[in-house]
C-alpha cells in the first residue's frame, strides 16, 4: 500500500469536511424537453457532490418534477415565471428569484433556456447585487433562430447581447451557436464555452422490436379506429412546436400516400396539435401519419422504428438524433444547429435543407430501396456516439465549469 503524504492527507480531510457548493438551477418549464432532459442527466451524476435546488417556472407538466423527484432533488415553483414575455409577470419572477436566492444561499446561479437565462441574470444583477454569485447561463438553441418575426428575433438577439454582460458563463452545445454568438457579439463577462451533449448508449432502454411495433400498432390503432400492420414505420419523436418542423413531415407522407407498406408517426404533443391534425385531415392523410400523443421515456419505441426523421427548422442540439443513432436506426435529418457536427451525410446519415418536404421524401426513398446503405448509416451511426457524443463526457465538462 503506499503511503500518503501529510499534504494528501490534509487534502482529503478538507474535501470531506468542506461545505459541498450551493447551486440554484433555474429552468423555464418544467415538461420534458432537451433542457430538461439535460438537467435531470446532469444532477442523476452530480446531486451527491452539490447541494442543489431547481426552480421550475409555471409552464409545461411536471415530467421533470417527477423526474427530479426520483433522485432527491428539491424542487421550487416561480409561479410568475412562464415561455412568453409579460412585464409584470417577469417582474415578478425576478423578485420571486430574490427569495430563493436569500433563502437558499446559493454559490452559483445555473440558468436554462432563453427566458430563464434572462429574468434569472436580470434578478442576479439588479435585484440580489450579489457579487460572489456566480451565473452560468446554458442555452440549448438561441431562440432568435425560431420561426418567428423579424421583430421578435431582432428583440431576442437584443436580449441576449445585453444580458449577456450579467452573466459570467455561456455554455452552447453546437458551433452554430457558439459561432453565431460571436458574430452577433453575446459576450460574458468570462467565457463562453461549447460543450456538446451526450448519452451513454449502454443505459438507453429499448422495447424488444416486435413488442415495440405491436404497442405502435395498438395505439394507431386506436387513434385512427382502424387495425394497422403495415411492413415500415417512419418514426419521430418531437413536441409539436413550429420548429420541430412536423407540418413538413406530413407534407413528405404525402409523397407515399400510395403506399400501403408504409406509415409515418410522431410520439409528442404540444400546441401545433390542432394546426397538424387539421392540415392531416386537408391532404387526406390520416391513414398515412399519425400524431401519437406524448408518452413517458418515448425512446424506447425507437426499436418500433425502421428509420428516424428529424424534420426540424431550428434545433440546438438534440438528444433525440443521438438516441437514434445509439439505437442503430438510419437518419435523415435536416442540415439546423448541431446536425453537421454529428452527420456526415451519406456516411453515417443523410440531411437535407430544412423546410423541403420533396429532398426528405428523395432521402427517404434513398434508403427503402438501399439495405446495405440503410445497414451502413446505423452502424456508423452507433459508433458515432460512442467515440463523440458521451454521457461522461458532457458531465464532465459541465462539472469542471462548476
């Protein structure tokens, strides 16, 4: 055995009897989502080497309360803060931030999402005047980058530059952002810093394939009234905002509306529900695609699938391609946020441009008639995130920030 030095020993006995750091995550709502999915990862690693407390705003279902709630963590309400902009509600919100941040005593401020990155960096800087708290701010996809006005992005750019200067961390997880940050001059007082996501493929659960067709099956089945068994199944998995693009995905079933061996499925919900159904029923296709409603650790019908479809307008970085790839499934993705850093297109997937139905039919088609290309693109695809896209190593990086 060797021998310790005084100096280790005296190391040792510090870190075991330190107070553990104080960390206040605030995050903008509280369903699920790539936000989300990144913080519940993340505090699953590091809960019992922090002392921790999430503020959730009003907004979204409590998927990620439940979650937290599994794990321990202590979970608050800021009941004024929400997605959109409101004066007095973000008022509020800042002075509900005050009481937690008295209250609890944090070290660090960790902010997600745009709304949360803000109202949060606002209160820290003009309402608390604390200057031994640090703020770290982690964006998921600027949001100046949604399908919006021009208004609405010009007033978001405006946002985040100013706010920027209040916070002494940005973390983005493509080099979209990080470079759009820099041609659009986001600056934080310290860093800004990429750091990609990841899982760990090994913990990813999957439904046995049959098992996970016939529960697909069951709830189409259910949705339209009518018995399905069908040879191929395009699937996505998405809550139904303009930016996940789903309105081009039906209008890509449509070039297969003939094709009785194929159907297309999304797993998620969300406020385009109606907008969706309604331009379904308008092309006649709802015997053709199906919107399949949200449903707990939906990945795990991955294995139902036969390829995945990303049709999105705007991502930053998303879990959901990685949880394809690690499931072995072929892609077609659109080329938005972090899809050309993870797809090398005709080697391990394909993208094509956003907002062009007609290339993912092409691309789609492209790999029905190709078993060897559609077999190459999933075993790429799986080693791709083994070698780049960790779990480990996203906890990791995010710690040493810490």
């Amino acid at each position: 055995m060797v021998a310790q030095t005084m100096t280790e020993i005296n190391q040792n006995q510090t870190r075991e009897t330190a107070p553990k750091k104080r960390v206040l995550f605030i995050i903008t709502q509280s369903g699920g989502g790539g936000a989300q999915r990144f913080l519940y990862t993340l505090l699953s690693q590091i809960s019992n080497r922090y002392s921790i407390l999430v503020a959730t705003g009003s907004d979204g279902d409590s998927e990620l309360v439940k979650k937290l709630q599994t794990i321990n963590i202590a979970v608050a309400t800021l009941k004024s803060l929400k997605r959109e902009i409101s004066p007095y509600n973000d008022i509020r919100a800042c002075y509900e931030i005050r009481g937690l941040v008295k209250n609890f005593q944090p070290d660090t401020l960790f902010l997600l999402s745009s709304k949360a990155g803000f109202i949060g960096s606002l209160a820290a800087q003009f309402i608390v005047k604390n200057p031994k708290l640090k703020v770290i701010y982690r964006i998921g996809g600027w949001t100046f980058n949604d399908p919006w006005p021009k208004w609405k992005k010009k007033l978001w750019i405006l946002l985040e530059k100013k706010s920027a200067r209040w916070k002494d961390i940005i973390i983005v997880n493509n080099k979209h952002d990080y470079e759009q940050a820099q041609k659009l001059h986001i600056k934080p007082l310290e860093k800004l810093i990429l750091v990609p996501n990841g899982i760990d493929p090994y913990k990813l659960y999957l439904l046995p394939r049959d098992e996970a067709r016939l529960k697909l099956f069951e709830k189409i089945s259910r949705k339209s009234g009518k018995v399905f068994q069908t040879d191929i199944i395009i699937g996505t998995i998405a809550n139904l905002y303009p930016t996940k693009g789903i309105k081009f995905l039906i209008e890509t079933a449509e070039y297969f509306k003939n094709d009785g061996r194929i159907i297309f499925t999304v797993i998620g919900d969300g406020p385009e529900r109606k907008n969706l159904e309604l331009l379904i029923a308008n092309r006649q296709l709802q015997h053709k695609i199906f919107l399949l409603d949200q449903i707990e650790d939906a990945h795990k019908f991955m294995s139902g699938f036969d390829l995945f479809v990303l049709p999105s307008v705007k991502e930053g970085f998303p879990f959901v391609i990685i949880e394809a790839m690690a499931a072995k499934l072929p892609i077609v993705a659109t080329r938005v946020g972090a899809m050309p850093e993870i797809i090398e297109t005709g080697k391990n997937g394909f993208i094509v441009e956003p907002g062009n139905p007609a290339a993912l039919a092409s691309k789609i088609k492209e790999l029905l008639i190709n078993d060897r290309l559609s077999q190459e693109f999933s075993i790429q695809g799986h080693q791709t995130v083994l070698f780049n896209f960790t779990e480990d190593k996203m906890i990791k990086e995010i710690e040493s920030i810490l």
